[in-house]
C-alpha cells in the first residue's frame, strides 16, 4: 500500500489564482450561500434540533471540507439524507449523544480515508444507492406533514409505523391558514422558471415572501419564534462533549450509519461534480476532509455534513472556479447569523415543511418505468432495499440491500464459469491456443475453462471426471480463467489427487500470470510437478504423449 499523501485540493487551485477566479468564486458562493440557508435551518429542524444548528453546521463543515477535501468544486452541509436518521437519535439518545455520534462519524471518515477505502464505495450497486435514497425521500416527506399542514402534534415518533400512526391520529386537526401557505409555497417552488433560480433560488424566495406575509398579514402559523425563540447571533462559543462511557457501545452502530451514508453520499457528489466539470476527485483526501469537518461541528452544536448534490451543482452553474467558492458560501452564512438573526423569528415552519417536501419530491427517483430496464435481480434489490428503509431503518436495509445484491452476483458469476472438452473439430476457433495441425493422443482428454473458478463454482470441475472417465491424462486449460480463488485452488488439488488415486495425470496449461502467481503460492505446485504445469496446450499436449509413453503418473 502506497504512503498516504495529506494533499487538499485547495492547495492546487490556489497555485494560479488570480482575480478573475476570485470574483466567480465570490459570486457564486453568495448565491450558493442564499440556497443554503434555508436548507440548513430546515434540515436541522427536521433532524430534531434548533434552526441554528444546521446554519452552524453549513458554515463550519463547509469552510473545512472545502479547505481539507479531494473535490474542486463540491458544497458541504447538512442534507436531506441524514434526517431520518438523525431524528431517530435524538428521539432515542438525545441531543447530546447526537453530537458524540457525529464526532464518532467522523473519525471513522477519516480513517476510512486513511486506509483509502474511498474507492470501496463505488462496489455499492446503483439499486441499492437508489432504494435507499428513495425510502429516505419518504420518510422526509412523511415527518413534514405535521407543518405542512399545521398538525396539533407536539413532536413526531421515529419509525415508519409510529409516524403512520400518529398523522392518521391527528390528521382532522388540520390548520387551514398553515395548509394554504405551505401548499402556495410548494406550487412556487415546484414551478419556479429554472431561468430565474440561477439568480433567485426558488426555496430562498419561498422563505422571503412567506416570512413577509406572515408579517404584514400577522399570519396566525407557527414561526421559528413562536416555536424556538428565534435564532441566536453568532457562532456558539465551542464546548465539550458529554460522554457517558454507558452509552458509547450503543452509540456505535449510528455513528457508523452517519459515517457510511456520509462516504456515500459525500463521493456520489463527487463523481456527479466530475461528470459536469471533467474533474477528478481525490476520494480519500475527500474522506479525510469530511471527517475532519463532522469531528469539529460537534463542539460547535453541529449536526452530521456530507457533500450536498443540489448545493454543489448550483456553484458550478453560478460559475465557481475552486474550493474558495464553498468558503465564501459559508463566510455568507456567518453574515447572516451575525447580522440578520432576530429577522429569523419570523421565519413560518410551514415554509420550511414545504422546501423540505420539495426536496423530498425532488430527492427520489420515481420513473417507475425504468425499473423495466433493470434485471429482475436489480428490481428486487432496490424494491427490498426502499422497502426495508421505510419500515426499518437505512443500516438494515443497506446490510441486507448489499446480501441481496452479493448473492445475485455470485450466482451470475457462478453461471459463467464453464468447463468445455477440447476435440480436433474445435481447432478454427482457437488460433494461438489452438490443436490445429496436432490430435488429443488416444488416452487423453483436454477441457478448457471459462470465466471464474471461485467458492460459488468450485464444483464445476467434477463435470470432467464424467466427461473422461477413462482417460489417463487430464489436460486442462486456463488461458480463459479469470479469477481463482481459494476454493477453486481446493477444487484443482482435489481433482488432482482423485486422478493420482486412480493413476491418472492432470496436468494444467495457458495460466495467466495472476493464476500461476495463486498455483505457485500453493502446494498444488509441488505436487503438481513442474512438468504438468506447461505454458500453452500445444506443450501440454506434448507432455500428455510423453506421460502416456512413459506411464508417469505424479502423486
């Protein structure tokens, strides 16, 4: 393993920078910044904590992972994705255990990074990544039904069931004034010209407009005054976490979910930013500065951060140049909790339920008619994995989204692995590898391999006992061999020692250099012995005269 090279992206864009990049950056960022804002506040109100978590946790995990990330151009903040699972934490363990989970999170980012597990997302298939992101986007839409439509509930259950259970409790307690204001402000949002959300996103003009409203008409909803006091100026000054050492072991299984779905989300990001710049992101230095970022928004009151798709695409169509871009949509953020706070009272929950379902809407994928594209297995992993989501929670439906999808993988595999025999008449489909011009002598049979002798196809070697059963010499060819592990290195050693036992010669061919690496590592080598393991079927088939000749049979 190569040493691990410490190398933020920032460090290479700021070697030619100048003042042309600076101003794009600049304006850029204050536009992403603008998108932010409401976003922050309405994630971590969802996610069960006060509005300004979610500001503090934008500015500060932004600015780091920015400053100390692998991507060029990705924005960091609170995201949709987290809420679920951060509400039920803090239903559970509280707000306190929260910020140890996150602080747990990311140190496992981190180290993730250093151990350059980046690359080891990209195994997780697209069905599952799908699922799970499409479950998530219904419970968001479910747990904002209660400002969405002014429900007299004094705070939501975690789980599926409970939420169920509790709308349908309280869903004749629906407030008309709320209704109307959250469901004008959806049809906004929903139907914004994309030409105008460049300059004015829709969800910050759905917070402007309803935070206007509410108070030239003295609206009677419910505001983030009316609810939470409003929001304090400033940066909270930093603070200790408190431990419980009883609590960490049950701690240790969320903070690990945080931490998964953070690696996730944060590299799709990235390779989304990618595909839209031509870049290429450093996946682990990105892990690293992630994991940076969760471990310090902790001690500020922070919630959980990973790179925001929407918050990313919006600074590379404003034009952002280089990760100063995401500082300065993060110093705007500072601004606004520095100078604009008190206004924040006024601010309606309804508006942000209804950017929240917005998101949620716009956060699935719900062309049905893809799933006609897919193989069935890939439909019944994103189905399972949607489904267990739901009604469960993400680590069991990534756990058995992953068993799902492993097993349908191995039996894929499995059913491409075949052993053909090699007759004269199949001399014009093999040229290098070819018996052109020679015959398998009386007394030998030749089979070839295909595809990958591994534990899910280790017993397809025992077909050529019933192939050949009197043959004296086995020849079999490995040139088409792409993968043996070691249970096929069991299963060649075990059908070697069955033909000894019989007086029989087994001898191999065409090994690829992988393959003869995994036979010399092994003792099948020796027993083997060198002169049945030959480079080619040509050579071997002059070994097989030889030991029919000579009678030779290695034990």
């Amino acid at each position: 393993m190569s040493a691990l090279v410490f190398r933020p992206r920032l460090l290479d864009t700021l070697r030619h920078y100048n003042v042309k990049q600076l101003r794009a950056d600049l304006m850029a960022g204050v536009t992403v910044g603008i998108v932010a804002l409401p976003l922050a506040m309405a994630f971590a109100i969802a996610s069960g904590v006060p509005p300004q978590a979610g500001i503090v946790t934008a500015i500060i995990a932004g600015a780091l992972a920015a400053a100390l990330g692998g991507t060029r151009l990705c924005v960091t903040g609170p995201t949709g994705a987290f809420i679920v699972i951060l509400y039920g934490i803090v239903t559970k363990y509280g707000v306190a255990n929260l910020l140890i989970c996150t602080f747990m999170a990311g140190i496992m980012l981190v180290l993730m990074g250093v151990f350059r597990l980046g690359q080891v997302i990209r195994f997780f298939p697209m069905p599952l990544i799908t699922g799970f992101t499409n479950g998530i986007a219904v419970l968001i839409f479910l747990t904002q039904l209660k400002d969405f439509f002014g429900l007299p509930i004094a705070k939501m259950p975690s789980g599926f069931f409970a939420v169920m259970a509790t709308l349908r409790a309280h869903f004749s307690g629906l407030d008309g004034p709320t209704t109307l204001l959250s469901s004008s402000l959806l049809l906004l949002i929903l139907l914004w010209p994309k030409r105008l959300n460049r300059l004015l996103p829709s969800p910050f003009v759905a917070l402007v407009l309803a935070t206007l409203a509410t108070v030239l008409f003295d609206l009677p909803v419910a505001t983030l005054g009316s609810r939470f006091g409003g929001i304090p100026q400033g940066l909270p000054s930093p603070a200790g976490l408190d431990l419980n050492p009883v609590h960490l072991s049950d701690l240790l299984a969320p903070a690990f979910t945080i931490a998964l779905l953070g690696a996730i989300e944060s590299l799709l990001c990235a390779v989304v930013v990618d595909s839209l710049t031509a870049d290429k992101h450093d996946a682990n230095q990105e892990l690293i500065g992630q994991g940076i970022a969760n471990m310090v928004v902790p001690f500020f009151g922070g919630i959980p951060a990973t790179g925001a798709v929407v918050r990313s695409v919006t600074n590379i169509g404003n034009g952002a140049r280089t990760p100063l871009a995401a500082v300065f949509h993060a110093a705007l953020l500072l601004m606004v909790l520095l100078l604009a706070a008190p206004l924040a009272a006024h601010v309606p929950l309804a508006a942000l339920a209804a950017i929240l379902v917005s998101v949620a809407l716009k956060m699935g994928d719900w062309d049905i008619r893809k799933a006609r594209q897919f193989p069935p297995h890939d439909t019944l992993v994103l189905l399972v994995t949607f489904a267990l989501t739901v009604a469960f929670d993400l680590t069991v439906a990534v756990e058995i989204g992953l068993l799902l999808a492993a097993v349908f993988f191995i039996r894929s595999m499995a059913s491409h692995t075949a052993i053909h025999q090699l007759l004269p008449e199949h001399a014009q489909l093999f040229e290098r590898h070819s018996i052109a011009g020679k015959s398998v002598p009386d007394g030998c049979a030749a089979f070839r391999i295909e595809g990958a002798l591994f534990f899910g196809a280790a017993d397809s070697v025992d077909i050529i006992l019933k192939e050949a059963p009197r043959a004296r010499v086995i020849i079999l060819q490995l040139h088409r061999l792409v993968l043996l592990d070691t249970s096929g290195l069991l299963a060649l050693e075990a059908l070697r020692a069955r033909l000894a036992e019989q007086g029989r010669t087994l001898i191999l061919c065409g090994a690829t250099d992988e393959v003869m690496d995994m036979l010399e590592g092994s003792r099948l080598m020796e027993r083997l012995g060198e002169d049945n393991l030959q480079p080619d079927l040509a050579a071997a088939l002059l070994r097989a005269e030889e030991a029919l000749t000579d009678g030779v049979v290695w034990a």
